[in-house]
C-alpha cells in the first residue's frame, strides 16, 4: 500500500499522461459503445477498466489495440494521435480473452512470434524469449504445443508472449476469466509483480470488480459507454461518488431520505460527550421533555435550533459486563455534518462526513454491510437502528444477516464469525441493533 | 460377447466388401484370359479334391503384371493419370481456398446458405452434370457461342474432347470436396488469433500466411486427398469430356475390361492402381487421426 500511495501520477501536474481520450465516441450502427469519454492514463499505471458486459470497456480497449476505430474523437498515445495507426504499427501490445495462442506453434515459437517480424537478429530473438520464458517461469514447457499444458501455463505464455516485444502499453482483456479461483489469486500477484518488474503501462480489462481493486493502480467503474468514477480502489471502495459505483463494487445497503444540517455539535443519541470520552461509567437517563416541552420545541423553536431530536427508546442501564465489553467499541460521533431524516418510525441518521451545502436535498445513503455491528443490546454507537433478524447467509468466514427494520426497510449486516456456528448468539428473528459510526456510510446524489 | 458383436459389424462389412472382392480380383490377376464364361482360367474346382486345388495354385502366376511392363501404354497412362489428378488437384486446391475462405469469413446467419450452395449440385445425377459440360463445351457449344457473340473469338474454341476439358470437368466435380474441408478447418479458427498476429507486429498478408494456412493444414490435407484419390481412376469425365489422347488409367482399365477382354490383365492394372492409391489413402488417414487428436485436447 505504501508503495502505491506514493505512486500518483495523475495527481501531479507535471506529468503527462501516456494515454489520452479526448472526447471519443464509438458507435456500430445505432448502438453508442463509447459516449463522448475523455480519459488520461499515466505511465507505468495498472489501470482497471471495470463494468458490467456491455458497458464499452472491451470497445475502449480495443481501440487502444487498434482493432476498432473512433466514430469521432482522438486517441493519442506518448502524444500521437492513433486513429489511422494499424494494429501492427502500434507499441501497444494485447493479451487475449481466449489467450489467442497460435495452437500449431510451440510455446517458444508463440512468444518469439512478435520478435521474428521485427528486424532483431536471432540470437537476440532468442536471448528474449529465454527472459520471458524465465519471467514466467515456463522454461520446461517452451518445446510444448498449447494444448499440451494447463489453463494457468496458457495464461503464462500469452502474457510472455505479449509482453515479449517490450510494449509501452499492455493490453489485459479479462486475462484471467478461465481460471480457477484459487489460481487467480496467484497470478493477479503474479501480474502485479511483472508490471513492477518491467515497468510497462498496463490496462486492464475485467468484471471482476476484486480483481480490478487487487491490480490496479486506479479503477475507472463504467457504465452504458461512459467512465463513472476512476479512483484508487479504496476510494472507489469507501466513498463511490453514485450509488451505481456503490452497488456495482461490493455489497451496499442504500437507504433515501432528505438531509438536514445537524444542530448540535453533540452527538445525539450519547448523553455526555464528554462521558463518552472517558469511557463511560454511569448512563443515568438524561432529564426528558414532557409534553409541553416537546410543544414548544415543535411549534416554537424547530425553525431556529431545527427538529427536535427523538430520543430512541431507552434501556435500563448496562450491567458492568455489558459496559465491560462494549468499551472497546466506545465511538463517538464528529462534529458537523448532516442528519439523514429517512423514516418516521426511526431515529435519524448521523453522517458527520456529509456535505453541509448539500443541507435540504434528498440524498442516498451507502453503507458497506460489513460496516455495520449486529448486537442484542443497544449499542454505545452513533447509529443504532433497532430491527429484527430475517435471514441469515452462513458463508464461512463471515456470516451476512438480513435485518429489517422498523417500518420494513431490509438492511444487510455482515459480521465476521469470530466464534463457532454452534455458539452464535444471534437467531432468526431475534430483535437486534444495528449500529455504525457516524462516518461509516456516505451520502450520494444519485 | 456385446463389444466383440458391435466391433464386428464393420470388420464384417470391410472383408465382405473390400477384402472378399479384393482377394477375388487380385486371383483374376493371377490367372489367364480365355475363351470362356468367366473369361480366365483356371477355375477354382473343389470338387476335384486336394490336387485340383494344388493344380489351381500351380496355374497362377505374374504373367499379366509382366505384360503391364513390356508394353509401354500402361506406365503412360499411369504417369498421365497422375499428371492429371495433380494438376486437377492444384487448380481445385486455387478455386477452393478462396471460396471456403469467404464462406468461413461471411456472416453466421449466411453460411447455411453458402454450404448448401456448395452442396447444391450433388441433388442432380453426376453423368447429367458432365453431359452439361459437353453442351457447354462445344464447338457449338453456349461458351462458344457466347465467346463468338461477344466479339472475343472469331472461330469457335476447340476445348470438349481435349484435356482442358477433362481439367474442367475435374474440377468442376470435385470442387465441393475440397471446399467442405477447407471450410471446416478455418470456421473453428478463432478470429483473435488473426488480430493476436496483427497486434504482434503481422501485416494482413502475413498474418494470412503464418497463421490462417497453416492451421487449415489439415482441411487442405483432406480435401486434396478427397480429390486427389478418386480423380486418379476416374473414368466417367474423361471418357465424355477427353479425346482420343486423353490417356487415363480408369480409360485403359475399362478398354481391357470390356473392349478386350481381357479380364485378367484388367485385374492386373486394378492392383496396381490400388497400390499407387495406398500411400496417398495412408496419408489421409494419418491426417484424419492427426486432426481427431488436435481437437481431442
């Protein structure tokens, strides 16, 4: 991670990207693939396109492959426009799909295919495709036909194979589609490790949106021929900028309402700030209003100091060994930010990292559903949501419970399963609390 | 008991089809022409007991494949029939390619049509094929009439009853043979392979060469062979279409047969033809079981 934080290029004005888009469209026939995309890629990037079939990702690789023209716009690589430049002109090289390996030739011939239409003499021919066959560790196969060696070889030998002519740019369409899980794995490291080593400019092409977030330096998130979001993985992972990109990567739980500001700088739903910063000892109920209070408030002071806050339904005070085990969680909530007001029956929304301009809008907030703590007692959080377990999906490592809430809004909570099935405290339809800090989600527009 | 059953049927139909007819003509071969119904001797006699059939044995002999060596119209003819089938082969193999190339590159939805197309011509009767082409052919003939309409030619062409025409006809014939396998090879062809070539530096042309022909290897390989075999004793074609000159094994053989004959020296030059054939039904063969363990992978 350390490494890839320094590596930024497209943050530093004084580099100039490798790959330009500027303003290209490609249509076949009335389908628009491509709408009108501009897009800069630097050197040395691993850039993912990722998006679901149909969205032009393969179309705007394919471009940069030479294999289909631009309807209208250019595309310039190291600064030359591309659009008349054949396939076989280009310094751009690409790693089929299907692999494409040339099935009457050894592996050695396949990846000494490129050398031998160039001008390089045989020794040298020769002295490359030794470095490439040890690069991918296939020196025992190089006399072998491609059908006489596995899925994972193949993979190898294509990517050999195209990186063998030294391309500025490689091309990676869904390179690792027909392999196995586990072997994906170990190659997506394995493709990580060679561009590092050789220092070439890779896009790659996939669906896989855990593939894209383990390669790639950025991820650009498409959809119907225009680019969504391009960011580093984390940040497309942790604050997608529409709930498209929210949805397309991962597991999301989208939740409408209309946000206000927040009127305090106190946290809501915890008494004492301060208590809460050192841990919290005593929880004696805070003075409530009684009706005439809450008249007032309603009638006379919502417009100056905003709505009143409904304090959610009190327990009596944790015992110590609730208290005990909930310090560790202690959160408190940041100052700031804005109140996500999304159903009557519930208490409102805390989102500390909210955009205060944005005060008034009708806006969708996006939670991960690991984010989100599932627990029997209420919680010492920010958030707490009170629902009753639905479902439950058992997938090993971590359990995902399906809660709805009062009024019926279904919500996703994932949990790692740190104890054994067999001592999972928390049952089919179980009333729960579902908590999360003030900053876990975010507010998105559309 | 099942499996032996089920591996039988075809052995069976091979010695009853193929061996059986095969031993009786190469016996023929070994007998003598005579005056007689059949026409050679000796006949096998089993009721003359175990001598008869010694004596039987006794009469066979090489005489006839002898006779093939002294006179000098048989190792002519097999040359000319070699000749022929090559050079029919070639021009098949030129016209061929080109058209499975473009059925196999054409729209999906149209290849059904273009195959049956090719297919097309086997609904009508071969001979009534053949008998087109004499009308075609000439002197008289709709190619010359056309020729001579069209200004091009002031004489007529002289093309039926010469070799042109059996090149023609040949051709003509054995187009579909060489198409269909040709075109199976390059439809299974992955078109990425061909952009994998361009993206690695291939000019089209080039990409054509090193990697479209050598992966329809083996369609070439079938198809020239599909043609290849059958033109070398072909006899229909070059009796109606060739001339007097047209020298062709299946001619020589079929003279001997019913012109002369002379059945056992037929026989003879039907052995021999079976032999120069061996090697090139070999080779096919070994080709199929190549492709079949290609594909097997």
């Amino acid at each position: 991670m350390a490494q890839e934080t320094l590596f930024e290029p497209w943050n530093d004005p004084n580099e100039s990207p490798l790959i330009q888009f500027k303003n290209v469209t490609k249509k076949f026939g009335d389908f628009t693939a491509i709408d009108d995309l501009t897009q800069d890629i630097y050197a040395k990037e691993f850039f993912a396109l990722l998006g679901p079939s149909g969205c032009g990702k393969t179309t705007m690789m394919r471009m940069l492959g030479g294999f289909e023209t631009p309807t209208s716009g250019t595309i310039q690589i190291a600064g030359q426009d591309m659009n008349n430049v054949p396939p076989n002109k280009r310094a751009v090289n690409m790693m089929f799909q299907s692999y494409a390996l040339f099935p009457h030739l050894s592996i050695y011939e396949n990846i000494a295919f490129g050398l031998r239409r160039t001008d390089m003499a045989k020794g040298a021919i020769d002295a490359r495709v030794n470095e490439m066959l040890k690069l991918t560790r296939l020196e025992k196969f190089a006399q072998r036909k491609p059908h006489q060696i596995s899925g994972g070889q193949r993979q190898r030998v294509a990517l050999a194979r195209s990186l063998a002519k030294a391309p500025k740019l490689l091309l990676l369409d869904e390179p690792l589609g027909a392999l196995d899980k586990k072997l994906r794995q170990d190659t997506q490291f394995e493709l990580m490790d060679i561009q590092e080593k050789t220092g070439t400019t890779f896009v790659i092409v996939t669906h896989d949106q855990e593939e894209a977030m383990t390669v790639a330096s950025r991820v650009a998130v498409m959809d119907e021929g225009r680019i969504i979001q391009v960011a580093t993985p984390d940040v497309i992972y942790e604050a997608p900028n529409t709930t498209y990109v929210a949805d397309f990567i991962g597991d999301v739980n989208l939740i409408k309402g209309t946000v206000e500001l927040r009127v305090s700088s106190a946290p809501v739903n915890d008494p004492e700030p301060g208590a809460v910063a050192e841990n919290i000892v005593d929880e004696t109920p805070s003075p409530q209003p009684n009706k005439l209070g809450e008249w007032i408030h309603d009638k006379l002071l919502s417009p100056i100091i905003g709505e009143r806050i409904e304090p959610i339904k009190r327990l009596p005070p944790p015992s110590t060994a609730e208290l005990a085990a909930s310090q560790e969680k202690m959160q408190t909530a940041q100052d700031g930010g804005l109140l996500l007001n999304w159903s009557d029956k519930n208490p409102t929304i805390i989102v500390s990292n909210g955009d205060e301009t944005k005060d008034g809008a009708t806006l969708t907030f996006a939670i991960r559903p690991e984010k989100l703590n599932i627990s029997k007692t209420k919680p010492d959080a920010p958030n707490a949501l009170q629902g009753k377990v639905i479902d439950i999906a058992y997938l090993g490592n971590v359990s995902t419970y399906y809660v709805e809430l009062i009024g019926g809004q279904m919500i996703k909570a994932q949990m790692a399963n740190a104890r054994r099935l067999a001592r999972r405290d928390i049952t089919w339809e179980d009333d729960v609390w579902v908590s999360f800090t003030d900053t876990a989600g975010v507010l998105l527009e559309r | 008991m099942r499996r032996f059953s089920l591996i039988a049927v075809p052995y069976i139909w091979l010695l009853a089809l193929f061996l059986i007819p095969f031993l009786i003509v190469l016996k023929i071969s070994l007998s003598d022409a005579a005056l007689a119904i059949p026409p050679y001797a000796p006949q096998l006699d089993f009721a003359g007991g175990w001598g008869a059939v010694k004596a039987f044995f006794a009469d066979l002999d090489f005489e006839n494949f002898e006779f093939l060596t002294t006179d000098d119209l048989y190792w002519k003819a097999y040359l000319s029939s070699l000749k022929i089938a090559l050079i029919s082969t070639g021009f098949t193999l030129l016209i061929g390619y080109p058209i499975a190339y473009s059925m196999a590159r054409a729209a999906p939805e149209w290849r059904p049509t273009l195959l049956m197309l090719v297919i097309l011509p086997f609904w009508t009767s071969f001979l009534i094929r053949v008998y087109a082409w004499m009308g075609i052919l000439s002197n008289e003939g709709l190619l010359n009439q056309f020729l001579l309409w069209s200004g091009l030619i002031s004489e007529p062409l002289t093309i039926l009853n010469t070799n042109t025409a059996v090149y023609i006809g040949i051709v003509y014939t054995y187009l579909p043979f060489m198409i269909l396998p040709i075109y199976s090879a390059l439809e299974k062809m992955d078109d990425s392979l061909l952009e994998a070539a361009e993206d690695l530096g291939c000019s089209r042309t080039s990409a054509f060469w090193l990697v479209t022909v050598p992966l329809s290897k083996t369609g070439i390989i079938a198809g020239c062979l599909l043609v290849f075999i059958p033109t070398l004793g072909e006899f229909v074609i070059p009796s109606l279409l060739g001339g007097s000159q047209t020298l062709m094994i299946g001619k020589v053989l079929w003279e001997e047969f019913f012109n002369n004959r002379d059945w056992p020296v037929a026989s003879a030059v039907a052995i021999i033809l079976l032999l120069i054939l061996i090697i090139p039904i070999i080779l096919f063969q070994r080709n199929e079981q190549k492709q079949r363990e290609a594909e097997g992978q």
